[in-house]
C-alpha cells in the first residue's frame, strides 16, 4: 500500500535532526541520514559534503525494497537491519517505524556493536517523533476534508 507523502513541520524536523546529530555524536559515526521508504532525504549530519544524498536516498530506499522481497520469499516480514562492510566504510540501514530509513556510515572510529546500540536507542526517539508527525499529518488532513465539504452553495449563502 502508497504511503502519502510526508509534511514536514519545523517543530519536528527540529526534533528530528537533534536526535540524528545525537547518534552521530554518540556512535563517533562519520555521518548519518535519514530517509523515507520513497527514498526522499529528510534530514543528514556530519560529513555529508563528499556524498551524493539523493543518490544515497534512493539507492538506499531500493535496497530495502529488494530485501523486502527477499524477506517475503523467506516467509519473513521485512528485514529491519541491514549491514554493509566495506574497505574502509560500513554502513548501518535501519527501518524505523515502518516509515523511515536511518542510515549510519561509520569507520574504524566506530564499532558495529556500539553503532547498533546508539541505533537503537535513537530509533525509539525517532519512531516517537515520526509518530507525532503522522498524527499532525493525520489532523491536518481531516481540517482539510472539513474545509472540502464546503460547498459552492454553502458560499452562496454566507454572501446572501
């Protein structure tokens, strides 16, 4: 099933960015993203100058949908962690709340065993966060419905 697009509000892209910065700092990762199941970017921190993000965003979205189907194949729901090790980077890709993807680039700085103890926490805070943002999402869009049942004649009437 489409999921709609999300709304991002400032209060919670805030929210959202503090506890990113928060793993960053707490895993001694490289750098961290944030994106959604579409592969759209919501928010990154630390050394992201040298990274195509939007490339990184979609690709990393792909990867989750083919290990989706891998997990279906397997009987399995989805695969909710996934784990790159590279030459000189590794990557750490979470979903969170079914909704979003965290990614954590990390080196020798870092371990996988305190990369994946920071994720975790930083999951719960931002599954809490993205959850406050689909019941405003959900809020804004029932205004909207209200708003759409006003009708031409309902108009008319307020002018007359």
């Amino acid at each position: 099933m489409p999921q709609s697009p999300f709304v991002m509000y400032d209060e919670e892209y805030q929210e959202i960015t503090g506890v990113i910065e928060k793993l960053l700092r707490e895993s001694n990762s490289k750098c961290v993203y944030l994106v959604d199941k579409d592969g759209q970017l919501i928010s990154a921190t630390g050394e992201t100058k040298d990274i195509d993000a939007t490339s990184l965003a979609s690709l990393t979205a792909g990867n989750i949908a083919a290990t989706g189907g891998l997990a279906k194949i397997i009987g399995e729901k989805e695969f909710s962690i996934l784990f790159h090790e590279g030459e000189r980077d590794n990557l750490h890709i979470s979903v969170v709340g079914q909704r979003v993807i965290l990614v954590v680039i990390f080196d020798k700085r870092s371990s996988l065993g305190l990369v994946r103890l920071r994720v975790k926490k930083a999951s719960e805070e931002l599954g809490n966060s993205i959850q406050k943002l689909m019941d405003r999402m959900t809020a804004g869009a029932q205004e909207e419905n209200v708003l759409k049942e006003i009708t031409d004649d309902d108009i008319e009437r307020l002018f007359h």
